[in-house]
C-alpha cells in the first residue's frame, strides 16, 4: 500500500487573515495570503526569528490539521476494511441461516467519524498594511517589523497618529466648541503630536541602539539635543528647524507650567520674550502648521535612520 496524501486547507479568518505563531518567541500575529511579496519565508514582526512560512503554523491550526489528517486516514484506510470484514461476517450469517450453528452478526458505530477540532483565530490590537511591500497583517501592541520585508512599521504607525491629530484639529475648528474646552484641545494636539514623535523615536533608539543614543532618556522631546546628537541633520534638513524648536518648548510649557511663558521658556525662544510671565494662546492655524512641520520631521528622521 502506497503512502496516503492528504490536502488540508487552514482556513482563513472573516477578514482573509491567517493566524501565525513564531517558533522562536511564541507570540501570535496575522497576515493576509495574497498581499506583499510572494515569498516562502516570513519574519516575526515581534523578535529577529526568520524561517520557512511552514515554521509559522499556530497549535490551534496543527490541531485542526490533525484532525482532519486522522478523520481522512480513517475515512479511505480503516473505514474500507472495516466495511469489508462487516460484509464477510454478513455474508457468513446468511450462509449459516439454515444450518444447525447459526452466525448472528451485530455491527456499531457505521457513522463513526473523528472529531474535528476547529477554532477561531484571535483578536488583535493594531492591523497595518506595510507601506514598503503592501502585506496586510496585524500584531499585538503598536511597533513591529513587517513579516514579508522585515521593515520597520515605526514611521507608518508615527504618520498615521499625525493624520488622526490633523482630523482632531479639523473637529476643533468649529466655531461653536467653547472657548475653554478649545484651549485644553488644542494644547492636547500639541502634545499628542509631539508624544507620536517620543514614540517613533523610543521604537527607533530600540532597532538602532548605536545610531541614536540611550541618554538622555527623553532624547526625542528635546529636539535641541537630539538635533546636537545627530551632527546637526535635522537642522540641515528641515524646512523650518526653529519654529519646531518653539513648538517643543510651548509644549513643555503646557506639560510643566500650565501654559505660561517662563524664563528657561525665552533662553531657547528669545522671540517669546514679550509673553513672559504669560500665558501662550495656540490657534487651530498655527496647530495646522506645527503637523505639515512634525510630518517633514519625520521625513527628516527616515531618512538619517535609512542612512
């Protein structure tokens, strides 16, 4: 008897996603068959683990996989010679009808069938479509490496939180939002924005330990210093270095002095001087310059991380 083949397809979630767990760290992530690239291998997009995309196979699929193996064995193997050994017992019984030893056969279990062990794949935290390959995949937490090209997602994850702060603002704008409720919003942009860029910068400083520095730990708050760190390319690079060092340091005045101009505030924004000892007004114009400025920064911060 030749070896038995048998074709299992694992099935797909109900958006098209297929669930992956990596050999390495255990973790589970899903990707979309069909999008990215047309590879046999596939990267954990949570540790360095790379293997063949057989080595990806969630216990949860090996298990239905199984199962469905040991029902199709049982169904073209064990069920064939059992119908054969009942039919020779049958047979038996009929020819013995009318002798003086008789053959009764009782059968049971003619619809036996091996239990199949299905499941649903997980929830996950964020779906992301790569913008280097297009694979379509979702992870746990925010920050991952695609599992088709490898690349890091920190500036997709980065620019997708400057475009939902843009759509914040667009809501802000509307002129019967209170006065009160406008000013603690408006601060909040500001201090998302710049919250989105200490995110991509802590993601970055993990992936590139000797490229960015570990101290000081807010590094990607300071823009200064981390302008200071990186040989001055910020400053080289960007349209407008000195409006974004303002918007940094209004910012930590909103975060550390309730918005109120200070002296440390006028030694790194000499043109603030006048508000000294005041409170600093933002508008939805200038919050609407400070995200086309915090989007060229990240252009600015991809490109010295390619470099």
């Amino acid at each position: 008897m030749g070896d038995l083949k048998i074709s299992i397809n694992i099935p797909l979630d109900e958006n098209g996603m297929l669930g992956r767990e990596c050999l390495e760290c255990e973790q589970y992530f899903k990707l979309k068959p069909g999008t990215g690239l047309e590879t046999d291998h596939c990267h954990c997009p949570y540790c360095e683990y790379e293997g063949k995309s057989d080595t990806f196979w969630t216990q949860a699929q090996l298990e239905y996989a199984r199962s469905i193996a040991m029902q199709q064995a049982f169904n073209k193997i064990l069920k064939p010679q059992l119908d054969k050994l009942t039919n020779s017992f049958k047979q038996l019984e009929r020819s013995s009808r009318n002798s003086l030893i008789q053959f009764k056969v009782k059968t049971t279990g003619h619809n036996f069938r091996f239990p199949i062990k299905y499941y649903t794949e997980k929830e996950l935290e964020t779906n992301l479509t790569c913008d280097n390959c297009g694979l379509e995949f979702a992870i746990y937490g925010v920050f991952s490496n695609c599992p088709d090209c490898n690349e890091t997602n920190a500036f997709l994850i980065y620019e997708k939180s400057l475009e939902v702060i843009k759509k914040k603002l667009d809501i802000f704008s509307k002129p019967e939002i209170p006065e009160d409720i406008l000013e603690i919003s408006l601060s909040s942009i500001l201090t998302t924005g710049i919250s989105a860029f200490d995110g991509l910068g802590k993601e970055l400083r993990k992936k590139k330990p000797d490229h960015y520095p570990s101290k000081p730990q807010n590094l990607f708050q300071n823009l200064y210093v981390l302008n200071e760190k990186m040989d001055n390319f910020i400053s080289d690079r960007h349209s407008d270095f000195n409006s974004l060092i303002k918007y940094f340091q209004i910012r930590h005045i909103f975060e550390h002095n309730m918005g109120v101009v200070d002296s440390d505030c006028v030694k790194k924004v000499p043109e603030l001087n006048y508000l000294i000892g005041r409170k600093y007004k933002l508008t939805n114009s200038e919050l609407g310059r400070f995200i086309e400025l915090m989007t060229e920064l990240g252009d600015v911060i991809k490109e010295n991380y390619n470099e």
